[in-house]
C-alpha cells in the first residue's frame, strides 16, 4: 500500500474514535485555544472548536507530506502546466506579486507582458475615475460590468466588500442572460454616461455576449459613444475586436489565469474603479503576502494547510457533505457565492489527475450567507438537524462605523454565540431548570425538554481580523484559493478545469431553436418535450 493511502487508512480509523468525542471536553486543556489557533500577518485562524487533537492533527499532517504537497505548491509558482487537462499553467499568482514579482512558463518570462497591460489597465482606471474619460454626456458615472462567473463573483463581491473604500463611479453587475436582470440595471442609468465593461476570458459565454450585445444596442439608442464607454477584458482578444471594439479598448489577460482566479488582474477593473489605483495594490499586497506565507511557512505552521486539514477533517474523514461559510461581515454578503463558484468548480470532481476514479469524497457542497441574517434562516437546521455542518464564521474587531460602534458589538458578540452554542448545545438538564424557573414541571417539562435540548458538538472554525480592509480580504481570498489547492493535491484531483459545466452549455444551445419553435424536439426525453410543450403553449 502506498504512504497516501495507508495515512488515509489511519484517519479512517482515528475518525471512527473520534465520532465519541466532545468538543468542549477537549477545552478541559487550557492551552487548546494557544494549541489549536494560528496567527499570522494579523490574521487569526482559530480551529480549536473541531474534535482535532494532537494525533489527529499529525495524522493530516503525515497525509498532506504523504501526497507530496510541497513539491505540488512548488511546481505551481514555478509555471509547471499543472493543469494537465488544459495543458496550462495556473499561475493567478502573478497579477498580484507586485514589483518584485517573478514567474515564468517554460522558462518564459509571463511579467513584462502583464505588467505592460496593468499600466494601461491602471492609466485607465485613473482616468475614468479623474473623468479624463468623456462619455457623450459628460463624466462617467456609472460603470456595467457584464460578465459571469469569476467574471462577475469576484468583482461583485470585492465591491460592495469594500465599500468603505469606494470613492469611484457607482458599479453594477449583470450576469444572468435573465433579461430582467440587465433591464433592472439600466433603468435610471444615462447611456451617455455609463461606461460597460464585458468581462468574459473566452468572449464566447452565451450570458455575457447575449447581454454585451443588448447593452451596446442600449448605448447606440441612447446616444452614447461606443469608443469611449465600451471595453472588454478576455484572454480572446481577437473575438472582442470582432465584437466590433478597437485594440485601446481592450484588456488581455493569458490563459493561465482562470476564471475563478482572476480577480487579481484586468477582470478587477470595476473593483480599480471604484476603490482607485492604491487599495487595490493593498488588495493584491495581502494576497501576496498570503502567497509568502503558504510558500515558506513549514507545514504545521501554515494557515491555507491548517485550513484544509480542517476540511479534509470534516469532508473526507467525518463525511460532513456541506459547509456554511457565514461572515459576521455584512460587507461579505456575496462571499459565499464567490467561495461556492471557486471551492466547487476547482474541487467538485470524481477522476483524479491520471483519469481514475478518485478514491475519497471530495469537494464539499459550499453555502452560507451573512450573520447575523442567516442565524433567522437555517442556524435552526444546523444547531438541531439531523445532519452536522461544519460553519465557517469570519469577524473584525471593527466596523467602519465609528457612529455605530454598538452595532459591531453586538454583530461580535452574535458570531462568538452561534460559535459556542453549536459547541455546547442545550443539556436536558438546564432545559428542566429553565423549565421548573418557569412554573413547568413533570411530564409537560420532560415532553418540551425533548424539543427544547440539543447535543451540540458540532464543530466550526473562526477567521479573526482587525478590520475589513483591501490587505484583508485579499489575505482571506488567497487563503481560500490555497486551501482549495491543497485539497486537491491531497485528494490527487486537478482543481483548475471545470469540464462539468461545458455538457449544460451545449444542450441550452441546442435548445434554442426548439424554445424557439423552429426545430422539432423528436430526439428529446419525454420531461423535456413536455416542458417545452406547456412553455411553448404559454409564450408570447
Ligand atoms: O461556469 C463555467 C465558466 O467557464 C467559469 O469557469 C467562468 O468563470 C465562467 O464560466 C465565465 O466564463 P468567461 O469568463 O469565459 O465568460
């Protein structure tokens, strides 16, 4: 048997000891917080609340050298195609490394090439923000970004992340081809006024081309002047001057950058927009700096491997299918989409990276929303449903409101809670104290206490920060990028192709002609020929 999977066999079997074990009895050592929480560049990562001890923990250590992890991570910086099914380098890396930054493929130099497109990207940016940029009625005001995806996930969310930052243009997004969600967007909006940004690494996504095309007619209707309030941002830059754009309106990015992962480059535009030149460069330093970390922190010192370890922990050895990602950061709202898109496109796959049915679970299904909202919406499922789910919570010391202060007490004191008590649950005992406090005794008691205790024991982690700054969240965001990368290489899968979603793509295309009533649907199954028939009863 090989070193991975004997070291799986012995987690195996520590995770079947472990199914007795209480989370809050291993707190009966005072040193466990000290012991089980890690801190670095200001960020804190507390994984004490976990039924992770000592032997546990070195057993996912010992899986992780096993799989060779270290070698994997260097090959990555160094440009390797370790993408083998797109015959790619994966090196998102790069657009965040600053001026020191170095990264080749094949011995190639990839800098010079991207930082000549950052400083148009960046001259740009400046020059829309100082309203250099002339739209037919005046100054922009008002930025579009169309685009799907990482093309839409990662700058919507950084957005309105930062919006304590934002001092630019107003910025919106549409990425459903749902014709209501770019009618709503531009109503209100002045055509002579709006720049459209299409984000799209392929030019070829049946949403954002459908939806680029509808804006621009929007624009010409409108009176707006496409050559200076029209630009695109692809890897396929030839289709985005087929589109019908000039060179100087276009932002390249390589291939090597995928769309999950590219916030960091040219596909961050509205992101430059609206919080300016400087709090994105914070933005990119804290990824950078998440980037050292994992390069050069031994492993057992090593958050983004601590962190997968965590999830390994709950996934592949416990058999938790979900997790909840739930920012006490109301700002952090559109992050569980974002994580969701990169943990569940990067890792939701079944062969590994030799073709061969992969021998663990692997990536975990990926939701959440912001506290304190979703404590209202699922925390019940999740302190007393029948299945464990392993939260993520994510809380600043401070808010941005000074005013407010009080607010951000509570949010604080709401996220430590839901913490604890998905930890401690309610014992039968104190529900029968709390009870008898109240008049309630004997068996009316013993039939509430039923509904009213829970075991708890259910674990979560905790990310702990200042302050939600650029520095930060691109600290998190790479965080989260190499936790998802090191369970990949764990689990022996490529997490930077996502073949899944093309089969989806082909069949709605397909579609169209027989939506549209000018193909018969013979071929189809008799579901989707019936729903076709009831839909096609009932258009206009
Ligand atoms: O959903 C599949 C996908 O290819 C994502 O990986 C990508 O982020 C999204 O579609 C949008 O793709 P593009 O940027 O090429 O329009």
């Amino acid at each position: 048997m090989g070193a991975v999977a004997a070291a799986w066999q012995h987690l195996q079997r520590l995770g079947q000891s472990a199914r007795g074990d209480s989370i809050s009895a291993l707190f009966k050592d005072e040193t466990r917080f000290a012991r089980f929480s890690l801190q670095a560049d200001g960020l804190l990562f507390d994984y004490s609340k976990t039924l992770l001890d000592d032997t546990r923990r070195a057993a996912l250590l010992g899986l992780v050298q096993a799989a060779g992890l270290e070698q994997r991570r260097d090959a990555l910086f160094a440009g390797a195609r370790v993408n083998e099914t797109e015959s790619r380098a994966a090196l998102h890396m790069a657009w965040r490394a600053g001026a020191e930054g170095q990264f080749a493929i094949d011995g190639q130099d990839v800098m010079a090439q991207l930082r000549a497109t950052d400083a148009r990207l960046m001259a740009f940016a400046k020059a829309v923000r100082a309203g250099h940029v002339q739209g037919a009625g005046g100054a922009i005001c008002d930025v579009v970004n169309i685009g799907i995806g990482g093309s839409d996930l990662g700058p919507a969310m950084a957005v309105a992340a930062l919006a304590p930052y934002g001092d630019g243009p107003r910025c919106h997004f549409v990425s459903n081809v749902d014709g209501a969600h770019l009618h709503d967007c531009l109503v209100g909006l002045d055509p002579r006024r709006t720049l459209v940004i299409v984000a799209s690494k392929t030019f070829d996504t049946l949403e954002t081309m459908t939806n680029a095309a509808s804006a621009r007619a929007w624009m010409q209707a409108g009176g707006g002047d496409l050559a200076a309030q029209f630009v695109a941002i692809s890897s396929a830059t030839q289709r985005a001057l087929d589109f019908g754009l000039r060179a100087e309106q276009v932002f390249g990015f390589a291939d090597w950058v995928g769309g999950r992962y590219s916030v960091w480059g040219p596909i961050g535009l509205a992101v430059i927009l609206a919080i300016g030149p400087e709090n994105f460069a914070q933005f990119r330093a804290g990824a950078a700096a998440m980037d050292r970390h994992f390069c050069t922190s031994p492993l057992a010192e090593n958050m983004p491997v601590l962190f997968a370890m965590v999830g390994l922990w709950h996934r592949q050895v416990l058999g938790y299918a979900t997790r909840a990602i739930v920012p006490y950061d109301q700002r952090l709202a559109l992050l569980p989409a974002y994580l969701q898109q990169l943990e569940m496109e990067s890792n939701g796959k079944s062969v590994t990276r030799a073709g061969q049915p992969v021998a663990q679970p692997t990536g975990a299904v990926v939701w959440g929303a912001a506290g304190t909202g979703g404590q209202h919406a699922f925390f019940q499922l999740l302190h007393q449903g029948t299945d464990i789910v392993p939260c993520e919570f994510m809380v600043a010391a401070q808010g941005h409101e000074a005013d407010l202060a009080h607010h951000h007490r509570l949010l604080v004191a709401n996220c430590l809670a839901q913490a604890e008590a998905l930890m401690r649950g309610r014992a039968t005992s104190d529900v029968l104290a709390m009870l008898a406090a109240h008049g309630v005794h004997g068996a009316e008691a013993q039939a509430l206490a039923a509904h009213r205790s829970f075991a708890g024991n259910r674990p979560s982690v905790t990310l702990a920060y200042d302050r939600l700054s650029p520095y930060r969240l691109g600290q998190i965001l790479a965080l989260y990028e190499h936790r998802v990368f090191v369970e990949a290489v764990v689990l022996g899968i490529n997490p930077f192709d996502q073949w899944g979603v093309e089969l989806g793509k082909e069949l709605a295309q397909a579609l169209v002609p027989m939506v549209e009533g000018r193909e018969e649907s013979d071929g189809k199954d008799g579901s989707t020929r019936g729903l076709l028939r009831f839909l096609q009863g009932r258009a206009e």
